[in-house]
C-alpha cells in the first residue's frame, strides 16, 4: 500500500534563496542551445555548473586569490596594472595554480595573444571562477581589493564590473554606458569617490548582474 501523499501548506514551504536564479539561467540556456534530449542536456548543464561553483574545475580554492592579488601587486613595481604573460604564469605557479587554468582565464578574457596583461582583469576574471554569478563575483572583488572599511575607488570598481561584464553573452552593449550613469550622484551629476559593496548594489541596476550566463567552456585537459 502507498503511503498518502503529504500535503504542504504555504508556511512549510521555504524557496532557497538562489533557486529562482538557478532555475532562469537553466532555462536560458535550454531554450539558446534547444536540445534534442533535454534530460540529457540537463544532467550535463548541472553537473558543470556544480564543478564550476565549486572550482573543482579549475582546481582554484577561494583561499589562493589573496595570495594571487599580493604576489601579482607586489610584480607591479611600477603600479601600472600591467604585468608580461610570464610574470602571471609564475604568479600563478607559485601557489599551484596550472598553466591549463592560467590559460583558460586568458582565453576567457580574450587575452591570449597579449604579451603584456592588465592583472586586474586576469584576477577579476580568475575571481569569477568560482563565483555563482557576476554580482557575486564583485562582492568577491571588494573583499579582496578594497580597504579596510570596505570601500573602493569607484573607477577601479568600475574598470572591474566592466571585466566581469565582458564575460556575460547577455548584457547589452549599453549596460555599461547605464551603470556609469546610475552611479552618478543625482546632486552633482558626479560619481561618489569611493563605494561600499552595500553601496553598490543599492543601485538599481546592479541587480541586473545576479542574472545572465557567464561565458564558460568545459576545460580542456
């Protein structure tokens, strides 16, 4: 004999916080790929995004990224934000990090044929790894980056969303164009010196980078 099935009243029933952008971002990408076999397409889809979000992908662990930013600022003698191809690779091997990763970051951000990088946007891409979307990944990047109260320069955050941005096949050309203007005080039509992540995301258009799919591409052995 089946047991009766359970019936939920509306108070029993919690919604995780992430499921609504998990199951949108699904079903964006089922209906750009259109597969034959959805359930098939489905198994793949999840389990990439589960090595994804756990780095195991890339072998990266959250811990590596201060180590990263210190070994790839303290390069940068000439405070420049640029650093030559191998001066990454031996940042990066220093705290095993692979070349394969390495590489896989440069060809994400379309880096591969520059002979010098701007590190910034090799560690905000590296950032986004293992980030579950772009709004979290410039959360990631104020803790690491900014001071000790929080705060970054906010044409550093800018040139740093406009990075992640890159990554994402949804945004529109015209969204950084619209996110320079939001952050613009409504006063002085100036941007605030320096912002808090709270800050940030208290922009309205912010919440637009908790949604899209950032470009990924199964790593190749």
């Amino acid at each position: 004999m089946s047991l009766p099935e359970r019936i939920f009243c509306a108070e029993d029933i919690v919604v995780p916080v992430d499921l609504p952008d998990i199951l949108k971002n699904f079903t964006k990408e089922v209906i750009r790929a259109n597969p034959d076999n959805i359930i098939e397409f489905s198994a793949s889809y999840f389990t990439k995004l589960a090595q994804y979000t756990q780095g195991e992908a890339y072998k990266l662990a959250p811990d590596s990224f201060p180590m990263l930013r210190d070994l790839l600022s303290n390069m940068d003698t000439e405070h420049s934000g640029m650093l030559s191809k191998e001066q990454i690779i031996d940042a990066c091997t220093e705290i095993d990090i692979s070349e394969m990763t390495v590489q896989t970051i440069l060809r994400f951000g379309k880096l591969e044929e520059e002979a010098r990088i701007n590190w910034y946007q090799f560690f905000a891409i590296a950032v986004s790894l293992l980030a579950t979307s772009l709004l979290h990944a410039v959360e990631v990047l104020f803790g690491l980056l900014g001071d000790e109260q929080g705060f970054l320069d906010t044409p550093q955050l800018i040139r740093l969303v406009g990075y992640l941005v890159a990554l994402d096949t949804d945004k529109p050309p015209e969204f950084m164009d619209e996110l320079n203007s939001a952050l613009q005080t409504t006063s002085e039509g100036k941007f605030a010196a320096r912002l808090t992540f709270a800050d940030f995301v208290g922009v309205p258009i912010a919440e637009q980078l908790r949604y899209g799919a950032m470009y990924r591409e199964e790593p190749q052995n």
